[in-house]
C-alpha cells in the first residue's frame, strides 16, 4: 500500500492513472508524465495560494479540467457527462423527460440543433434543423461541452428557458423564451396509402430502448402492403444497436455497418438474418436524418436493400462508448469511427440521396417542419411514392436491380 501526502499527489495518481500509465502498486514520483503535467500542477498550486477568492471549489475545478483535457481532442462527441446529466441521459433513453424536445450536436464547431422533435414546445416555438444556438440563459456556448448544453436546457415541466438562436439569413440572434414540458417519444408512426398498398413508417429515434421492437410490430402489420416507405427524416440518431436490429429485419446476408478503431482495425457487423421484409423500400432521409439513421440508410443502399430519397444527411459517424465514472458522472468516448457496408467514410459529408429533392430556398423552411405538412405538400413524400409505385410494379422487387 502507498500513502499520498497531498491533494496534488493524488491529483498527479489520478492524472496519470487515467491516461493510462500502471502504477504497479506505488506512486510514480517522477518520470516523463510528470513532467508533462507538471506546467498544469504549478498552475493548481497557484490557484490554491495565490486567487483572489480563497474558498475554491475543488470538484468544479477537477470537472473543468476534465473538460479542457476532452476540448484539446477537438472531438465533440467525446465528452464528459456530470452526475445528474447522465441521469438524464438515462431517463431520455426510456422515450421519457422533460425538456423542450431537440436533437442538438456539432456542426461548424457550433452547438446547433438538429431537429426538433415533432410535436413539441422547440417545434412549436419555430425552432429549425440548422439553427445555431449561441447561448443558453445567457451563457455562451461557444467552446461548451454538448451534455452541458442539454443539461442547461432541460429542467422541471412548465419551466422556462432562454435561448439564443442565430440562423441563415438572419442579421442579428433572436432570442426564443420556450416553456418546457414533459416530452414523450414516440419512435414510431405509421400510415397506409394507395388504399394499403404502400405502407409508411416514420422512425423518430433510436434513443428509445424500444425503438426496434416498436418498428418490427409496425413492419410485421405492414405484411399485407407491396412496398414500404421508411420515413427517417428529422432523426437524430441514438443506439447502434437499434440500427442493427432493424437493418436486421430487411437484410439476408450482408454487412450492417463497419467500425475502424484506433489501430485501424476493422470489424464488420453483419445481419443476425431475421428478415421479415422481402418488397420493394425506398427511405426518406434529409440534413436532420444523423448517426444511427445514417448507419440503417446506408445499409440499406449498400445492400441493394432500398433508394434513398430526400436530401443530403447530416455527417455523424462515429461510435461512442459510455464509461460510468466512481462519482455517478461517465465518460462518452469515442472509440471508432463507422463506415458504410461498402467501405465509405460518411463523416462530415453526410449521405447523398440516390434521388435528391432540391427544395427551392424560399420554401426550405416550412419543408422542414414535418408535422404540419400536408402529405400532398411534402415533395420529398410525393417523390418515394412516385418511386415506389414504379417499384412495385417492377417483378424483380429489389430497389437497386
């Protein structure tokens, strides 16, 4: 057993244990990671001494200097998670929280929304895919970390929060007071066209635990359609896992996603094979369509599974681990980066539509608000039913054949 004579010794343990230097039962004194991290030490040693306000909080510090340590990766989705966050993070998984209702994440280096969530207050305040939240209660978000930004935005039903919005066309910020509320997921939604013929299903998220089983309830009551729409617009993503047991359900034998580690290793997961479609598919994606959805897209096309209609997606293929820390915080890592079936790198770029809807600018907006649509207004809807229509009345029933 050994014995630390200090708070800085421990610090200097914990530093060096976490980046992963074995101690082998005793303190490292010195050596090369000491004195890497010795300019950071001076600089804790002057704090404790020297600031103006005497009584500092220790665990603020140790948490911010986790956070500078992530910043330096430059990778947003590896990130660290305080206690209550990842509660909620747990609670969002359960398809249930309260909240203003948005998928948020990286673009350009700004924390920006990716969708709001159909049916809730961020929709009905006017929130759009693209705008770029510059504070939230007045603090800035530049270099904030994502979960500090949704822990800043959730809070208790009937609440209200401030948030700073800057969008494309705009001159000035504007600022957007929403009251939260509590926010039920439904994964699902499904509709019939063509008197039954075409089968719909809008996938909403994968963050929900059940966002498989409640797809294959809604695919297994679709048996009797000759084609299938899947619907993954405005879909922010969440398990992996969701979008292998639904890729699954339409692909025999064939890869579902590829991960590259750090090493540059490959691994490619495959089907389990519990195919319960064989028609024709055609998937709808756009910018908000992100992470899983992206995987499930582009397994589907890369398996000759479905066309994908719509619009450009977001660009976020990497995989991240959480690692539950002693105090009840976690560490959301990245440990790979996916690839597509057929080996492309979708990172950043997004996924192209095999038929895409350019939407002129003046009508972008509203085509993005989903729910308020009429399914006769959405061109995007209008063009995968032309298509699939075509499909079913093609007797190889294969999409890319």
């Amino acid at each position: 057993m050994f014995r630390l004579k200090s708070w800085r010794q421990l610090l200097l343990v914990v530093m060096i244990v976490s980046l992963g230097v074995s101690l082998y039962g005793k303190v490292i004194a010195q050596g090369e990671m000491e004195r890497k991290l010795e300019t950071y030490l001076q600089v804790l040693d002057i704090l404790k001494s020297d600031y103006v306000e005497k009584n500092l909080d220790d665990q603020k510090l140790v948490y911010g200097s986790i956070r500078g340590l992530l910043s330096a990766l430059e990778d947003p989705y590896t990130r660290f998670v305080e206690p209550k966050a990842y509660k909620e993070m747990q609670m969002r998984l359960s398809g249930s929280y309260s909240g203003i209702g948005i998928y948020i994440g990286m673009k350009n280096e700004q924390i920006a929304v990716i969708a709001p969530i159909a049916g809730t207050p961020a929709e009905k305040a006017g929130l759009k895919t693209g705008d770029r939240i510059i504070s939230i209660e007045g603090k800035a978000t530049k270099d904030m970390a994502l979960d500090e930004a949704v822990s800043l935005i959730r809070g208790p039903a009937g609440t209200k929060v401030k948030l700073s919005i800057a969008r494309k066309g705009w001159k000035e910020p504007k600022d957007y007071e929403i009251a939260r509320a509590k926010i039920e997921i439904k994964p699902v939604e499904t509709k019939m066209f063509d008197d039954g013929n075409v089968a719909y299903i809008k996938l909403n998220t994968f963050e929900n635990l059940h966002s498989a089983q409640e797809f294959e309830k809604a695919l297994r009551k679709a048996q009797l359609a000759e084609g299938l729409i899947i619907d993954l617009r405005n879909n922010g993503g969440g398990l992996l896992q969701a979008a292998i047991d639904i890729g699954s359900m339409f692909i025999d034998r064939g890869i579902i996603v590829q991960t590259v580690d750090r090493d540059g290793r490959r691994e490619q997961i495959e089907s389990t094979g519990r195919v319960l479609w064989r028609k024709p598919t055609l998937v709808l994606i756009n910018e908000a369509s992100a992470s899983a959805s992206e995987i499930l897209a582009g397994a589907l096309r890369d398996n000759k599974i479905a066309k994908l209609v719509g619009a450009h997606s977001f660009g976020k293929a990497s995989v991240q681990n959480v690692r539950r820390l002693s105090d009840g915080s976690a560490l959301l890592v990245t440990i790979a980066k996916y690839l597509t079936p057929n080996g492309e790198d979708i990172h950043k770029k997004g996924i192209k539509p095999d038929m895409e809807i350019v939407i002129p600018t003046a009508e972008a907006e509203a085509e993005l608000n989903l729910t308020k649509k009429k399914d006769a207004d959405d061109k995007q809807l209008q063009k995968a039913l032309e298509e699939i229509r075509l499909l079913i009345r093609n007797t190889n029933g294969r999409a890319n054949e």
